[in-house]
C-alpha cells in the first residue's frame, strides 16, 4: 500500500510540475515543416556578418538554464541567462541608402531585442517591410543609425510597451507599430518628417492623445480630433498627414499656416462638408487625392481650384483654358485625363508645373507655359498624343522623367539655353502596346537647343539635334483646326487643309440640285 500511495504522489507531482511549466512557457507560432525550419536556419547562417564586424553585444533573453549548488549548510539553486546571437536569427540585405536594411527576424521567445548598430561593417539604416511583425518582444531597441522604418513593420507586437525611435529616423511606414495593444510610450524625433497612414492606430499612446491637434515628430498633423467647423491650423504643422481629417462631417472651413510643405493623399477623406480652403502660400507639395471627397472639389464654386498660388485642378469644360495670372504653380494631376482640353496658356506667373499635372489630356495640342516656367515635373503631358506646340519661355532649367513620353505627334521641342537637366525617357518613348513598357518611338524628334543636356539627351537617346533658332518663341501658334476628341493635329493660319473638304461638299450639293430637277421634270410629264 505504501509502494501505491507513493507511486500516486509522485504521479502528481510530475504532472503538477508540468503544467506549472507550460503556463510559464509563452506560445509561438512553429514552422509549418521541418524543412522550412532548416532553411529560414541556413539563410540567416548565410547572411551572417562574422563576428568581428559587427559592434552590437549580444542580448539577453528569456532562455534558462538551472544550476544547483550544494553546500553542507544548504542547498540553492540560481538562474543564469544564456546569451542570444542576434544575427543568427536574422535576415537581411543591401539597402540603396548604402546600409543594411533587417528583412526578417526569425524571433522565438525572447523578451528583449536590441538591433546591431552595424552589419558587415555597414550601418544598419533601415528596417524593411514586416521584419518583426507580430513579435513577442516587450522591448527592442533600435540602433542610433536608423533612417527608416517599412510598412507593418512592428505591427501586432502585442507586448511591446515602449519605443524610442533614434534621432536621424525620417520615415515610419504604415501601420507601422498598428495594433500594438500594449503600446502606451513612443518617443518620435522631430528628424521624422513623414509618418504613414494608421502607423499607430489601435495603440493606448494614440487613445492617450488629448490634444485636437495631434503633432508628432517634426511637424507632422497625424489626427485631428476636435469638433470645430473653422478650423486654423497651428503653425507648427508641415504636414498634413493621411487621413489626418477623416470621417470629419464637421469641418467646413480650414485655413492652412504659411508652415505647412506638404498635404498627404487622402488627408481630407470623407470631410463632405468642407467648403472652403485659405491659404496665402502654396505647400511645396499637395497630392492629388488630398481633396477629392470633400464639397470644396465635388461642388466647386470657381473653375479653378487653387491653394495660394497652386492650382489644385481645373473643374471646368472649356477646351481653350487660360489659367489666370497669380498662380506660380500647376499642382499634381490638376488637368489630369481632361477630354476637352485642346489648348491650354499659362500666365507668365508660373513657375512649376507639377507631376503628372497635364497627363493624358489626349485632345491637347497646344501648350503655352509662360515666359518665367522653371520645371517641367515627371509625367506632365505624358500620353498626349495630339501635342504638337509648345512653346516653354527662356527660363526653363529641368524636365523630368518621362515628361513627354507617348507625345506621338511631338517631332520637334525648342528648349532653352537655361535647362540643365532632362530626366529618363523624357522625350521620343512611346507605351509598348504589348506589354505597357516604353520604348523608342519610330518617328524622327528633333531637339533644337544650345543647351548642354539637350544635346546629351539627343545623343544618348538617338534624336536629332540641332541649334536653337534665333528667332525661337516670337513666331505665333498655330490655330487648332479640329474639334475635342478627333486628334487630328494642327494646320498653319494660311494653310489649305481646307481645300478638299470645299470641293467634296461642292460636288455633293451640286449632285443634290441637279437630282431634285431631274425629279421636277418627270413629275411634269
């Protein structure tokens, strides 16, 4: 009976042990084989930087070992943390920063993470997309050499309780550090100057913001929280960021500070209400979808819709627009995918016209931009296929990328002494109708400039060059002698593409009135 009875205890003994070890043990999701296991192990071996490279000590984790020692008095038993090696658990690459960038970090249970100042003897710069999502980790420290942190990055680290992003960092990506329900500290230096949408939602340090102006790092509007209908904005605020006015069916008027550089896409979503825009500068840049749902852009009351001196869009039907004198710049997108537009004149005010901003108007065919015009953004008057004239002032230093690509009717471009820079596939592309990719265009462009980077251009792109005319921007533009829609190009003021029509429709009343006496005279009989 004795021998049963201890048999018992000591069964429950072990089964009491157990169960006290299980719910000290935290869970981790497994690999799904045995196989993926092995070569997340043989990537980071791989990837590995050898020890003498890297600068970072090793971190001390929740990893245990049991010691006993034995004395004749008493008996005690003493704790000791097994160092982790942090580069064996993780993945990384060559960022175009010229640092590393941790692409993965292969975590399993430990409560601390501190990641390397240097790898490879390159500083680690970034931290990618999802490197350590959902990770177990209360507390990372992240080194002093950081510049940016990827989308989703840290996002559903549920135990994580604080964060100090070093001083230097300037992006954090969406969601970023979302739904860290434990998050309640997060320390942001003003360096960071662009934070993405949702990058600390569903986190007590956003439910813990009183303020109806949530500024974080240097000057970036992250929510606004208050219940005003005029609303002005504190001039600490550069940017506006995603979302920031969101769902806000109460705003009707915002006025914005000299401060602010830049206005997110989507800042104003859903703010049906909004009416009005004040602004005595233009932000340095405003995306195109800023506005798009609010009643300032849906219900316009001006054909031209400006913040200062930018013109946000066009809202009007003309297809000859001149854009009124005052605005120095042609925002991103504002004439973007117009049908009508078939020649458009800017004021000698215009300085910049912005990406994209005359993309796929595929009725133009002249464009007059203006005497001061400094810049011609990526994409401008890309897919214009009537574009024929343009004449671009004596003041024009840069056009980007792609700025005319599949301009099919453009063959000749006069570009002034000033400019000093084209950008890639500029001018002469055309979409393959393949696949979409640009190529070289079979017709012949002639590039006619003194400037340097033209003639570079030209060479480089396998166009035709020659000198700027003497006489360049004093001869007139040309009429525009079709309607909106039929592409058809230009004709001179003299010309005679008016001949043949003439003719044919003289011959076809004539047929008309010769019929209609044939007709009388039978009739008569």
């Amino acid at each position: 009976m004795k021998h049963r009875f201890g048999c018992r205890a000591a069964a429950v003994l072990l089964i009491w042990a157990a169960v006290q070890t299980a719910f000290r043990m935290p869970v981790f999701a497994e690999p799904e084989n045995e196989s993926e296991t092995t070569a997340a192990t043989t990537t980071a071996s791989e990837t590995t930087a050898p020890a003498e490279t890297t600068s970072a000590a090793p971190v001390t984790t929740g990893t245990v070992t049991e010691t006993t020692v034995t004395t004749e008095e008493t008996t005690t038993t003493e704790q000791t943390t097994a160092p982790v090696d942090v580069l064996a658990r993780m993945q990384y690459e060559d960022a175009e920063s010229g640092g590393v960038r941790i692409t993965r970090y292969d975590w399993l249970n430990e409560r601390a993470v501190e990641i390397p100042e240097n790898i490879g003897g390159k500083p680690v710069t970034e931290i990618g997309a999802e490197a350590f999502r959902y990770c177990y980790a209360d507390e990372i420290r992240l080194p002093q050499s950081l510049l940016l942190i990827g989308d989703n990055a840290f996002a559903g680290c549920a135990y994580l309780t604080d964060i100090q992003i070093p001083q230097g960092c300037r992006y954090i990506g969406s969601s970023a550090f979302e739904n860290c329900v434990l998050l309640r500290t997060a320390g942001i230096p003003d360096t960071v100057t662009e934070i993405g949408q949702a990058a600390f939602d569903d986190t007590p340090f956003l439910t813990g913001q009183t303020d109806d102006f949530v500024i974080l790092g240097g000057g970036i509007l992250y929510r606004y929280q208050g219940s005003a209908e005029r609303v002005t904005l504190p001039d600490t605020v550069r940017t506006i960021g995603p979302m920031a006015f969101a769902g806000n069916q109460t705003v009707r008027s915002v006025t914005l500070p000299s401060s602010l550089r830049r206005i997110r896409n989507t800042a104003f979503d859903g703010c049906t209400a909004l009416s009005e825009i004040q602004a005595e500068t233009a932000p340095a840049s405003v995306e195109a979808g800023a506005f798009r749902s609010t009643k300032w852009y849906a219900e316009p009351q001006d054909d031209f819709l400006c913040i200062g001196g930018l013109l946000y869009a066009y809202r009007g039907d003309d297809a000859e627009v001149t854009v009124p004198d005052g605005i120095t710049v042609i925002g991103e997108s504002a004439f973007l995918g117009n049908a009508r537009l078939s020649a458009v004149t800017l004021p000698d005010s215009a300085e910049e016209i912005r990406y994209a901003a005359f993309s796929g108007c595929e009725a133009l065919q002249v464009a007059e931009l203006g005497t001061h015009l400094q810049s011609i953004g990526d994409a401008a008057f890309s897919g214009d296929k009537a574009l024929r004239y343009l004449r671009t002032g004596q003041s024009l230093t840069a056009i980007g990328r792609q700025a005319f690509a599949g301009c099919t009717a453009l063959n000749e471009l006069h570009l002034p002494d000033t400019l000093n820079r084209i950008g890639a596939q500029a001018i002469g592309y055309e979409p393959d109708a393949a696949d979409g990719s640009l190529r070289k265009m079979n017709t012949a462009i002639t590039l006619f400039s003194n400037a340097e980077a033209a003639k570079n251009y030209a060479r480089e792109n396998g166009l035709l060059s020659a000198p700027l005319p003497a006489e360049e921007n004093t001869e007139p533009a040309p009429e525009i002698t079709t309607a909106p829609g039929q592409h058809r190009g230009l004709k001179g003021p003299n010309g005679t593409g008016w001949v043949p029509a003439v003719l044919a429709g003289g011959v076809l009343v004539l047929t008309g009135i010769v019929g209609w006496l044939l007709r009388r005279l039978i009739r008569r009989r």
